[in-house]
C-alpha cells in the first residue's frame, strides 16, 4: 500500500491539534477533542476527525496511566463506564446514518446548554445537589449520555468530566473518575472505527505523525495542572469546553446556510 501523501494544511492544522489538544488535555484531563477538533476539522473529514480525536485521547490516557495510577477510582468508575459502553452503539448509529453537519449542530448545541448550567452551577449562590446526584443510577445516566457523545463526536468523557465539577469533586478525585471512564470508551471507539472501514489512510499516517507532539505537550500541561488552583481548574474545564463548541457550532451554521 503506498504510503499516504498528507497535503500542508493537513499537516499545519494535525500540529496545531496535537500542541493546543495534548496542552489542554494535560490541564484539565479531558478536552483534547474538544480543542483539536477544532482545527482538525479545517482539513480532514468528519469521520477522520472523530477517529483521530478518540485515538488521540485514547494515546494520551495511556501516557498518563503510569503517573495517575495511584489515583485512579476503578470501583467508583464503574457505573459511568458502564453507563459509556451502553452509549456508544446508539451514538455510533448516529454517526453512520446522520448527515455530518447535523451531528456537529447538535452536539455542539448540547455542549454549549450543559456547559452553561455548569457554569450557573460554580457561581457562589449555586446550590447544592441532591444526594441522588451521587446514586450508581446517576452515574449510570451520565455515564450512557457519554457514551452516545462519544459515538457519534468522539467527546464522550466531556459529559462526566463536567458532571464532576458539579458534584465539587476536587481535581485529583475528577482525574481518578475520568480516566478509567476515557480509556475504556475510548478503546471501544477506537475499535469500532477501525473494525467498520471508516479510518483512512491518510488519518492512520495523521496519527503516527502527531504522537511526538501529543507526548510532549501533554506533559508541559500536567506541569500546569499540578500547580493550578481547584476553582480554577473548574472554570478552565468550562470555558475551554464552552469555546470548543460555540466556535463548531457557528462553523456549521455557516456551512449549512
């Protein structure tokens, strides 16, 4: 097979996602697809992106495994894990059948709505949530809402990320939920899209390629995580996430208009 010629935008805008994602990704745990997406969506397909953006998370969560394994919540995760893996055959569905700008629309929509409510949440008049909130059932639910967002965009770990800091867990406690919940669905997605025909060439040779740059940015933003302050933490979580998809949702806008 001949190796894949990746033209200069796809490379420009890869490198963009793999620094600006794997940064992002090693301050708050979770939004490199969130970030990535929006460059990587500039120069490769919406299959391609949503292969690149689950395996690139899926790479960073294995590179961070050995340094977060004390921290890790296999027991407590489970819920949401299994919430996750019960998503991602709907959402997948989706992600076959449904014109690409519609899924964009939509899951940018969402994320906007819910990060709003989040960031009502964090304000200091916020109440508190119900004990329910902290129920195996609860979990479960976030967990299939990830699930289906994860299939369908390859975000899936946005859900309970967010749902986390709603539940004032501090940031060490977020990473300990959060990482077992991305490596699983992460995992799965990764290997329905391989297994399903749909990852290219060209996004197979895009992944080896940002590997170096996705190491190295990960780890310059685990050292800015390490000294950031938990509210904080907390407002970066929503705002990148918030950006992330008002600017995919206004690009869509514009492409269906």
């Amino acid at each position: 097979m001949p190796v894949p010629d990746l033209g200069d935008s796809q490379l420009v805008f890869l490198g963009l996602s793999a620094f600006f994602g794997g940064l992002i990704f090693g301050v708050l745990g979770f939004a490199y697809g969130v970030i990535a997406s929006l460059f990587l969506h500039h120069a490769y397909s919406p299959s391609e992106v949503v292969f690149l953006v689950v395996a690139g998370a899926l790479t960073l969560n294995l590179f961070l495994l050995p340094r977060l394994w004390r921290e890790i919540s296999w027991r407590q995760s489970l819920p949401y894990v299994l919430g996750g893996l019960g998503g991602i055959p709907f959402g997948f569905l989706l992600l076959v059948y449904l014109p690409g700008p519609v899924i964009k629309m939509a899951v940018a929509g969402l994320i906007v709505a819910y990060c709003s409510f989040a960031w009502w949440m964090q304000s200091a008049n916020r109440p508190d949530l119900p004990a329910y909130a902290h129920s195996k059932p609860a979990s479960f639910s976030v967990g299939l809402a990830g699930g289906i967002v994860g299939g369908v965009s390859g975000l899936g770990p946005l859900i309970p990320s967010l749902w986390f800091g709603l539940l004032r867990l501090n940031k060490h406690s977020q990473r300990g939920l959060s990482q077992p919940f991305g490596i699983l669905i992460q995992s799965v997605m990764t290997a329905l899209l391989l297994g399903s025909g749909r990852v290219s060439a060209e996004a197979l040779m895009s992944l080896l390629i940002a590997l170096p740059l996705l190491g190295l940015s990960v780890y310059l933003g685990f050292r800015v995580f390490q000294a950031m302050a938990v509210e904080r933490f907390r407002q970066a979580v929503v705002i990148a996430a918030m950006a992330g998809a008002s600017v995919l949702f206004i690009r869509q806008m514009l492409v269906l208009g």
